[in-house]
C-alpha cells in the first residue's frame, strides 16, 4: 500500500475513533502543517528517524516474516499511541505530538525545580545544559516506551488477535491481558536495547559527559534512569479509584498495577542479564519514588498525592488477584497468540 493511502486509512480509523468517544483521536500532522513550528516539526523528523532505525534493530534480529510498519504521528495532545492494521498486513504506529512535547516540558519543568529527581544533579544546576539533556534522555525513553507497547501490540500479534477473534474482542479481561503483555513486551526492549548501546559505547559516544555519567555512569544507573521514565509516565495517569467491579470494565489493567508491573520487570530483566559489577545499588525504587512524587508537587502537578496513596492501597488489597486473573488468561490465550505472533516464538510470559 502506498504511503498516501496509508495515511488515508490511518485519518480514516482516527476518525472513527473520535465518533467512538476518543476525543483526542485526531488527525495526521502533514508536513506542512502551520499550527506547529519549524523546530516543532524539526524535532518530530528526529523523533521519527529514531524510532525508525529502533525499528530496524528490533527487525534486522528478527526471524521469519517481518510485517511493514509504517510510523506517523498525530495532533492528539494526551499521552496516547496507536497500533493498526490494514486489509492484513499493513501496519501503522500513529504516536500523539503530546508524546513528544507535552513530556519534554513536563520532565525539563521538573527537573528545573526538582534536580533530585536525577540523583546528583542538583551538583550541576550551574550548567542548564545538562539538565536539558537530561530532561530530553528521559522523555526519549518515555516515547521508547510508548513506541515499544504499540509495536508489541504489532509483533506480538495482539491486533490479529483480537480481528480473528473479533466477537470477544469486548471482554476487558482479553484486552487487559494484551495490554499486560504490551507493557512487559516493551520494558524487555526498551533495557535491551539501552544495555545493547551501553554495552557497545553507542550510548556514550552520543552523550555529553556530564549527562552521561549521571544517567548512565553505571549499569545500575541505567536501569534507574529507565524505571524514572517510566515511573514519571505511568503515574501521570494515576487517578483511578479501583474497586473490584471498577477494575473489570477499564480497556487497560488500573495504572497503579502498571506501573508496579513495569518497575517490576524492568529490574528482573535488568538482573536477568547478569550484570554482576562492584558497584552497590545507588538509588532504590523507594528514592524514585520520592524524587518523582517531590518533584510533581513542586510544579503543581494536578493529581492529589492523596489519589495516588489510594491507588497503593488498593494495590496491595485487589491487585494480586486481579494480576493471578490475567496471569490465567495469558496462560489460556497463549497458544493462539505464539501462533499469530509476526517474528518467530512468543516471548515467554514475563509476569
Ligand atoms: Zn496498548
């Protein structure tokens, strides 16, 4: 299929979207869109040429046939992704512009107030540079994130899934699952992918040192830089209040199970690559927490701490059912999804 008509069919599922209730399913950005800048427009072709050659990684280790994804980004201001299929085998990974400035400014503003929120960094606030690097790093690997759930989505086979299996595709519990799946799928890349440049020097060869050091000075940096990202991302939609009937109309499992889930996989395969150094754990979870948690009250950040003890508390009383729930359905649905999975065998479970 052609790129035109690609974009044809992606405005066309946007739309139809937004008439579905998706108020902020909106449509492409084209090239010569004047609502955005010429340095917003530049910084969406960098963000594109990333995720592309992301892309090319992920496909050039791949085995068996790779399906073509075409990636686009729309005028959506909510931290929101979408991954299609057309007459299948066209793909599409359509990214909301919010993903890209929204959180760039978001995380630059925290850490403006807030340096701790990168461990040492207040020692360098004399240099705004860095923070603005810094601040870039981690929105970066916010969009990583993203990009990854929607091309798990892709890979995984979930949207083959849920087309051949069209009339179940409303029960939550199939959907909370794929979303599971997309989240841990995601997590495994995006520390893969960020050991393998670490590993190789990539990482080093393209940040200024003093950037460098902070966020990636250490292995065990590296993986507190990446569950900061994800931290700061999966908490900003914190404002469920679960119940057990609550939990089980939502499209997605409740944000807070997420974001322990993702935290959670994010350090076992940190430690399944064995990386045994001498250097102790600099910063726990429970430091990120804190300096994420100050930071977001320092801009006034509209969530009420209050929601977010909530949303522990009810972690801890219904998600461990919740969890053995889709745990279960994974295990059942499994055989059909390594069966339609693009890419050679499913990964196996990761939660
Ligand atoms: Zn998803």
């Amino acid at each position: 299929m052609d790129n035109s008509l690609i974009r044809e069919q992606i405005n066309r599922y946007l739309e139809s979207a937004n008439y579905r209730g998706n108020k902020d399913a909106l449509p492409l950005v084209e090239d010569n869109d004047t609502s955005l800048t010429h340095f917003q427009h530049d910084m969406l072709s960098k963000c594109k040429a990333r995720l592309n050659s992301l892309l090319q990684k992920k496909i050039a280790t791949a085995v068996g046939k790779v399906p073509d994804i075409y990636i686009a980004f729309s005028k959506g201001e909510l931290l929101q992704a979408h991954s299609m299929l057309f007459d299948d085998e066209n793909y599409a990974i359509v990214i909301n512009i919010g993903c890209v400035f929204a959180i760039q400014n978001m995380i630059a503003d925290m850490l403006y107030h807030h340096p701790n929120v990168i461990w040492d960094l207040e020692q360098h606030t004399q240099i705004p540079e860095t923070q603005q690097v810094c601040a870039a790093i981690l929105s970066n690997a916010v969009l990583d994130f993203i990009f990854f759930h929607e091309l798990s989505h892709i890979l995984n086979g979930h949207l083959r899934y849920k087309k051949e299996l069209a009339t179940r595709s409303n029960d939550k519990i199939i959907k909370q699952t794929l979303e599971f799946d997309a989240d841990s799928q995601a997590i495994v890349y995006l520390v893969g992918t960020t050991l393998d440049a670490y590993f190789t020097g990539r990482l080093k060869a393209t940040i200024p040192e003093s950037s460098y050091n902070l966020l990636f000075g250490s292995s065990e940096r590296l993986i507190s830089t990446i569950q900061t990202a994800i931290y700061i991302f999966l908490r900003i939609y914190i404002i469920d209040d679960n119940t057990e009937d609550s939990i089980m109309v939502l499209s997605h499992p409740p944000f807070a199970m997420r974001l322990f889930g993702c935290l959670d996989v994010a350090a076992q395969k940190f430690s399944m690559h064995s990386i045994i150094s001498d250097y102790p754990i600099e910063i726990t979870t429970g430091n990120i927490v804190k300096n994420v948690e100050q930071a977001f009250l320092k801009i006034g950040f509209p969530i009420e701490t209050q929601d977010f003890v909530e949303a522990v508390k009810n972690a801890l009383e219904l998600f461990p059912a919740h969890h053995d729930r889709i745990s279960k359905h994974y295990a059942e649905i499994y055989p059909d999804l390594n069966r339609l999975k693009h890419c050679g065998k499913l990964a196996v479970p990761q939660f």
